[in-house]
C-alpha cells in the first residue's frame, strides 16, 4: 500500500472516530468501563453465600462462577465485597434483618420462593433484581456415568431414589410436591449436607440427586433437566443503589472485556464445569452411525456469514464448529443462497439439519420440521436519522430473512407498512434515500452494517424483544434433534455475542488482503473495538434510556415512585425525620370515574391533581404518584388540625380546578403518618419510608366510605389492629389445616312459594388462637394476601361433600351459591381446579352457582366475560352479586351469561324509602326479568321489605327476617323441615282435591 494512501485512510479514521467517540464519551461517562464509577461509594457489601447461588468455599477458601465476577465488578465500584456464608434460608433470614446485602445468580423464577423466604422473618417490602442477566442457570437430575439410566427415561428415574438437599426444599418442592409432576413417584432422600449427599451418590445408596448446575461433580451425567432460567443479583427493594453500581459495572465488563461472563460460564459450568448430558441408546447408536452431520447455511440471512469457495465462514460457523464439539459430531456446512433451496436439500436427505433466518415464524410454510432452542438471540433494534421516532405511519424496512422480527412488528405497529428488503444494508439504504422512516434488524448485524458508510443514520430505537435464530431439523429426527438440544443447552449464553464479536474482527478472510485493508483499516486504525463496543452501547444507552424513565412518572412527568424514596432518603440526611409526616391519598371509587368519563378525562383528572399538589408544596418537601390515583407526600410535621387543612386545602383547590373541566364530584381519602411515631433506623442511617407508606395504609383503611373527603392519622389504636391483622394473617393457612374454617348457609326463600329454594355457602372463623373472628375482619386481609382463593375452594368443596351426601340419601340438592374473589382471574388454572373439585365428588354443575362481584366488571371486564362464558357452557350457574354497588353492570349485564342477579343490599336500604327509588327497584327487576334472570334481594329485614319485593315479582329472598347464616347441620335440620311441609302440603292439597272429586261425583 503507498504511503499517500495509507496518510488519506489515517485521515479518513480520524474523521470517522470523532463522532463515534463523541457518543462513547457520553456513554462511559453515564457506564463507566474502567476505574471506579462516579457514583461508588467505597462502601462495604455483604454478599450471601450458597453453592447454588454461584460461591462456594473449598478448602476455607471462597470459589465460583459468581465470586470471580464481583471481582471484576469490584474493580469499577470501588465497594469492598464481604462474603456471609449459610443455607438459603438463613440467607433470607439475613437479607430479610438487613445482615446480607445481595444475593448473586438468582433465578427470576425463584423471586416469589426468596419473597416467601424473607416474609417469614418479617419482611415484607419486596426484593429487586439487577437488569443485567449475569448467565443461563438450571438445575437438573444427575446419575453416575456408569448409569444404564438415559437422558429424558422419566419411567426409570420416577423408580429411583433422588437425592437432594434439604436447603432446596422451598426450591424443588414449592408445594409440597416435586416440581416436575412427572417425577413425582419418586422416592425423594433428603441430606443436610453435599458432602454427605456425594457419599451416598458415589456408593450408591441413591440412585440420583437434583442439584443445581453450580454444584460441579466429575463422575455425574445430566439425564432430566428443569428451572432454566436467566440469573440475577438480588437485593432488598431499598438498596437497589447497590444493584444499580452492580449493573453500570456490568456494563463496562461487556464493553472492555466482551468475553469475561463466557469466560468463566465456561470455566464453572459448562466446558470445563463437567456439565454434561447423557445420550439415550438411541443417540448414541445414531451418533455412532453418522459421525458427520452436515448442515445447510442459508448465507443470505446475515451480514455476518459469507462464503471462501464453498466453505462457510463467519458467526454462524464458529457458533457450529462450538456445536461440534459438545455434540460430537463433526460438523459439516453447505452455503445456500435462500432458506427455500436449504428446506429442499433437506428433504432431499443432502443435508441433515439448515440454519440461517431459521425460526418459529419464518419456517411456517414448511411441514414436516422441527425446530431446536435458538442458538442466537440477539435485541432488536432500529436504524433511522436523528431525531426519527416510530409510530403507526412509519414506512419500516426489514430484511427479508428476519420473518419473526416482520411479526413483532406488525403486532405491536399493526398499522405500519413494513418494506422487504434482501439485507441489512439495503434497508439502511432505503431510510437514506426516503424510502422507509426506520430500518428494524438484530442489534449486532444492524450496529455492523451502519459501519459501513450510512453516516446520517444512528440507532434510535431498542426493543425488548429479540431476534432469534434456530436449526431446522427433519421432524422425524428424534435422536438427532435431541442430541443436538442437549448440546445447544449447555453453550454460553454469551457465545453468539463473542462469535459475533469473532466475525466482525475476522472479517480479513472475506477478501483479499489489500481489498480488506481498503475496506476496515479505517475502522482498525479508529479503533476496531469501537464497532464491537456500540454493539453493548445499544443496550446500555437503552438501559440508561430504561433507568432515566424509571425516574418519571410516565403520566404526569413528575417524580416516579422509586425517585420519591431517593429523594426523600436524601431529606431525611438534611434534616431530622421527626420534622417530618407522609401521607397518601387517593380517590375513592376511581375506577368508577373511569367507567364514567372514559380513561382519557382519568388521565387529564391525574395531572390536574398532580398540578394542584405541585402548587401547594413547599420548595423542600417532596411528592410523587405512587401508582393509578394513589399520591405521596413527604411534607412538614404539624399538629393534627393543621396537617388537616393542609390536604383539605389542596382537596378544594382542585375541586375548584376541576369543576371548570367536568362536572363529577371527587371524593378523596387520606392517611397519614408522623414519622416520629415509626422511625425504624437501617444500618445506614435511613428511615424505612415503606413502613410508614404502609401505616398511612392502615388508616386509610379505618375509613368508612363516605361522600365528602376524610383523613385518618395513624395513632397508637390503629397499631393494635394491624398487629392483629397481622396476627390473623399468619396463622390463616395453620388455621385452615385445623379446621377452625367453617362453611355456614344462609337459606333463600322462594317469595311465591315461601319455602326454601337455594342456599349461600359462607365462610366463618372460630379461631382456637382469638375465639370467634368476624368476617369483615379476616376476608379483606385474605383478599390482600391472596389466601381467599384457598379460603374459595375450601368453601365449594364443603358444599360438594354436602351435596354428595344428600344425593346419596336420595334427596335432590337445592342450588348453592359459592363466592369467588376477583382473584381467581390471575390464575390460568382457575376452571381447571374448579371442575376437579366439582368431579371428585360427581355433582351436577347446575347446583353450583358462582357468584361474581359487580366490582370485578372494573378490573378486567373482557377477561371475566370470556371466563363466564366458559362457565357458563361447563353447566355451572352464575350470579352478579352486589349489584347496584357500581356504574357498570346496567350497561354490560346484556352482555354478561349470568343466571341471577343479586340486589345489592346497601342499594336495596337506600332506594326502597322513596317513590323514585322503589321505582328503580322495580325496573331492575323487570329489566333482569325480561333477559331470563332471576332477582334476589339480599338483606331483607322488614315485613314491609318482604312485600313490595313480591308485588314487583322478585323471584327469592335473603335476609335475618328469614334466616340467619348458619352450620350446615342446623341448614339441614331447617331444610328437611321445610321439605316435610312440602310433602305435608302436597298431601293436603291431594286430599282436598280427592274430597272434591268424591263431593262431585256423589252430587
């Protein structure tokens, strides 16, 4: 190369690398990637340590995956690491008294297990997760090597005892029962100890063990694997500053060190971690048999695979030739030009397996495949000018190979054109030249192809959702494609990013020597890990992007929830916390206002009521919205009399603002808390604002809905009753074994006939602990906790046996209304466990009648209406209970399959005093009528109540004038009664009739 040319690319390098480091300084200065970041504190961090959770200690020394990544971490936070050993339950004992600060590679799916763990030594305010995954983490059965035991002979295993240890017990066992229900057969050993679990292994007094991936052994091979799950550092929710400097470290780990997780992934787990899977003797007969699997490359799909000859060269090659040496095949590449003629080659039997633009979407016009685990998934990101925003007129460009990313983007822009193009570099192409607004691909391929000259074109967008791609197998070829899962199962998940990182470096052996150095010496001189550092740039501007909005309240613009703790913890360093109060408020009945005024005037309400509090604050007094139309305020300690005009004040004021925009009456309710009355001290000095959010909670609740605003302070009074809350809510689930639960009926007349007609099944509390517990003290706390829906069951299933039992006697049951909380809406197996229960006991469903709270319509109405149906077309009967206590139903119970409604009691006592009131009963009843409905009016309690209901036709009755709820066994004995006086008045009414006859026929 001439010396003039090589001075006009240095010149060239340096006009290229000014803005790329321009954008670079803005990030490592919001990431930094080496020395200690701006925001460390040099602080202490106590780290808790398991075998599970990545540390162990050796020979009185620590080790682990885990450990040797806190020593990289600890080089850019400056925090000093202390490691506090125990078993995850001591652990969470010590996270939950503030002992242990963090807790490396947890699972996301184990949150809710450490949440429960920690609530038992009483704590309550939730855990964090770093943003950053550190890896892929699972556990799996384990059997010797000299097994006869295949991968996957879940008939062998469910025969054989597993070991496991006793620490995992909350993990495996989360219910009582294995958490595969395939192995549940099992004989399961437990043992205190790994040590003591290995001997037993190794000599075979176990057949197996489940243990997590972390616990390395040389002489076990993987035969069931479960719980895959990415892995994270968790914190309590208050020290998420420390999960924050984690993951600005993190960071600058991937943008200095791209290969560091990998690294030790390898190191501790797979390749050098003895993880490894057992073949059947299926595979390793296939295996044997076909030493060579060649595998066809769709070459078109990436700018980061091309072809020498007829040799495949780039990512996807060294992501194979990794493949290869897990599977033990070796590996063979056949380039193709589209996926079209690769499908057809494999037909054809001339390759085994394609890739390349493979997956779930863009295989869909292919039969006979399969598909295995992606090898690749890379974020999906989008190219456009400064400035470019997507939206659903936006002209997208996708190329053509990426059909799943063509998916995700009409899903969520269904309106948007999306525009085909054959690669990356085109459909930059088409957004330079106006032809597309935005140019969607992977991240990596995307970041590479913008270094290749589209100078006005940056990232602008990153999604959550990734581009995967996958090998594409015949479907018949079951040995074959497990081998390869198993493979595929244990790579890094950071491989593809290092191959990536590989290709792009390796780019030289796509051309000749000179053309690649007329190509990339620019970049190599700029500095060629600055392409590979705006790869990591992407994720780490979107996770800036992610963290400056968890700052601001998406509606209002104002402080977010989690500023508002920072904020305020910053307070309290200025000034002493009892100079202080917080309160919260909300509107009554908001949802409602939704219902009424459309979610749009919600909204516009919400930022005039965060304007009016904005106005009324003092310049050091913090406030934010907590969540929907809760509102926070940290504010100036006062007496009672002056904190009360403070927020009535702010009340009216925006009352007066409001009234000129809608006329809707707004009812406020507060709560508030000194915080000289619940300073709670952490080990660093802070205030426990969540205790006091909590206490301003709790007297709130103590208010009685009314129709002017109330304000509640927490006092002495109110601290007794959340204690005995808390009381109750801690022995419900022992309580419930012992049978201190009861089911009581409470009878409903028939108004024609005036005998019984149906039944109301509810629930009563005989404590042995507090003697007779009312139900309006205990259902809002277990609707809280979410123990009614246990509470629920409970209940339908002591109907069910009741019920069996009068079928049994030869009686035909009477319907039963059963209560089911809105709860039951979270859970996909809801109508399952329900007609598992109704089955056990072989009931009809029509003698089951489910009752739904009006309320509920407000949650998620489309929900519970595709629910319903779904009951509905089972058999079972539905009700609308409480109606009239809301907006909705008038407008929807056309919709709703419900076969009864019932009037609401508070509706029923306020309306009936007046003309127009008792005219709007009666229309509710002609209305519920004519759509075939039966109306019950519960909570009757007057003679006078009894008999307008039967002037205007209401079909049954609920109430003290008739009967009281009661035990069963008393039901019963009122019940055969009333039968009896049927079967009396049947006989008499047949008897007279025959007189008459008789009477007749002598006349």
């Amino acid at each position: 190369m001439k010396k003039s040319e090589l001075k006009r690319l240095v010149r060239r390098a340096g006009n290229m690398l000014t803005p790329v480091l321009v954008a670079l300084a803005l990030v490592l200065v919001l990431f930094p990637v080496s020395g200690v970041n701006a925001g460390a504190t040099g602080r202490t961090v106590r780290v808790g340590v398991d075998p599970d959770y990545g540390i162990s200690t050796v020979g009185g020394n620590k080790t682990g995956f885990a450990l040797d990544y806190l020593r990289e971490i600890q080089k850019r936070t400056g925090d000093a690491y202390e490691y506090v050993s125990g078993t995850a339950e001591e652990l969470a004992e010590k996270l939950a008294n503030g002992d242990v600060d963090i807790i490396p590679c947890v699972p996301a799916k184990e949150l809710a297990m450490w949440d429960k763990l920690t609530g038992r030594h009483g704590y309550d305010k939730g855990l964090a997760l770093s943003q950053f995954s550190l890896m892929t983490k699972f556990s799996a059965i384990y059997v010797r090597d000299d097994s006869d035991i295949s991968f996957y002979d879940l008939s062998s295993l469910k025969t054989k005892r597993i070991g496991f240890l006793a620490d995992d017990m909350d993990k495996y066992f989360p219910d009582g029962s294995f958490i595969t229900p395939e192995l549940r057969q099992a004989e399961f050993v437990s043992f205190n100890s790994e040590s003591q679990m290995k001997d037993y292994f190794d000599e075979g007094k176990i057949d197996a063990v489940a243990k997590d991936c972390f616990r390395a052994w040389a002489n076990d091979l993987i035969v069931y694997q479960f719980s895959t799950s990415e892995c994270y550092f968790m914190s309590r929710y208050e020290d998420v500053d420390i999960l924050d400097d984690i993951d600005q470290a993190v960071g600058g780990i991937a943008m200095t060190n791209s290969g560091y997780a990998s690294s030790i992934y390898d190191k501790y787990v797979s390749k050098y971690g003895n993880q490894r899977y057992a073949l059947t003797e299926s595979e390793k007969y296939y295996l044997k048999q076909n030493p060579v699997l060649t595998v066809g490359v769709n070459v078109q799909a990436s700018l980061l695979d091309s072809t020498d000859g007829n040799n495949v060269i780039g990512a996807t090659a060294k992501v194979m030739q990794q493949l290869s040496e897990l599977s033990g095949f070796e590996i063979k590449l056949v380039p193709f030009d589209n996926i079209k003629d690769a499908a057809v080659a494999m037909r054809e039997g001339k390759v085994q397996a394609i890739c390349g633009g493979v997956n779930a979407h863009s295989m869909t016009a292919y039969t006979d495949i399969r598909l295995s685990v992606p090898y690749s998934r890379m974020p999906i990101a989008a190219a456009g000018k400064s400035g470019a925003a997507v939206n659903e007129r936006s002209r997208i460009a996708v190329p053509a190979a990426a059909e799943d990313i063509s998916v995700y983007i009409s899903e969520i822009y269904p309106d948007a054109p999306v525009l085909r193009y054959n690669n990356e570099r085109l459909c930059l192409a088409a957004v330079q030249d106006g032809e597309a607004d935005l140019a969607y691909s992977g991240a990596y391929e995307l970041l590479y192809a913008l270094s290749g000259g589209y100078g006005d074109l940056d990232i602008v967008d990153v999604k959550e959702s990734f581009h995967s791609e996958c090998l594409a197998l015949p479907a018949a070829a079951d040995d074959l494609a497990n081998i390869i899962g198993k493979s595929l199962a244990v790579m890094s998940g950071n491989s593809t990013l290092i191959n990536t990182y590989s290709a792009i470096i390796g780019a030289n052996s796509v051309r000749g020597l000179n053309s690649f150095f007329s190509t990339y010496l620019a970049w190599i001189i700029a500095g060629a890990i600055v392409v590979l550092a705006a790869i990591v740039v992407v994720i780490l501007i979107s996770t800036y992007r992610t963290r400056s909005a968890a700052e601001r309240d998406s509606l209002t613009g104002g402080r977010s929830k989690r500023r508002f703790f920072e904020d305020t913890r910053r307070l309290f360093k200025k000034s002493s916390a009892e100079n202080w109060a917080v309160a919260l408020f909300d509107i009554d009945k908001f949802k409602y206002v939704n219902d009424r005024l459309g979610y749009e005037e919600g909204n516009r309400m919400l930022e005039r009521i965060y304007k009016t509090i904005s106005d009324n604050m003092e310049p050091d007094e913090v406030f934010a919205r907590m969540s929907d139309d809760n509102f926070v305020m940290t504010i100036k300690n006062a007496t009672d009399v002056e904190l009360t005009a403070r927020l009535n004040g702010i009340f009216s004021e925006f009352e007066r603002r409001n009234s000129l925009f809608v006329k809707y009456p707004v009812v406020f309710s507060a709560g508030i808390c000194r915080l000289n009355q619940c300073i709670s001290e952490s080990r660093h000095g802070d205030v426990d604002i969540n205790a006091a959010i909590d206490r301003c909670k709790i007297a709130k609740s103590t208010l009685k809905g009314t129709h002017y605003s109330s304000i509640a302070f927490y006092d002495g009074s109110i601290r007794d009753r959340a204690l005995r809350e808390k009381d109750y809510e801690n022995i419900m689930p022992a309580a419930l074994e012992r049978h201190e639960f009861q089911c009581y009926l409470q009878p409903k007349y028939g108004l024609r006939t005036r005998n019984i007609e149906g039944a109301e099944a509810l629930i009563r509390w005989n404590s042995k602990e507090f003697g007779f517990i009312s139900p309006g003290d205990f259902i809002p706390i277990a609707e809280k906790n979410g123990f009614v829906v246990e509470l629920d069951f409970f209940i339908l299933e002591e109907v069910c046996k009741t019920m069996r039992k009068w079928i049994d006697e030869g009686r035909k049951p009477v319907v039963i209304s059963v209560n089911q909380s809105r709860l039951h809406l979270n859970y996909d197996d809801y109508i399952w466990r329900l007609r598992e229960i109704v089955d056990k006991y072989d009931i009809p469903y029509e003698y089951i009648e489910l009752e739904l709270t009006e309320s509920v319509f407000t949650e998620n109405a489309e929900k519970l209406l595709k629910i319903m149906h779904k009951l509905h077309e089972i058999g079972f009967k539905l009700s609308l209970d409480d109606f009239g206590s809301g907006y909705s139903s008038l407008n929807m119970l056309k919709d709703m399959p419900v076969d009864v409604v019932k009037i609401d009691k508070e509706f029923f006592s306020d309306t009936m005093n007046t003309r127009k009131g008792r005219a709007v009963i009666s229309t509710v009843v002609d209305l519920a009528n004519n759509l075939d409905m039966d109306v019950i009016s519960e909570g009757v309690e007057t003679r006078e109540q009894v008999d307008f209901l039967t002037e205007i036709h209401c079909a049954m009755v609920q109430g003290y004038y008739f009967a009281k709820p009661m035990p069963i066994a008393d039901f019963e004995k009122l019940w055969y009664a009333d039968l009896d006086d049927i079967r009396r008045k049947k006989e008499a009414a047949a008897e007279t009739q025959q007189q008459r006859l008789e009477a007749k026929n002598n006349s």
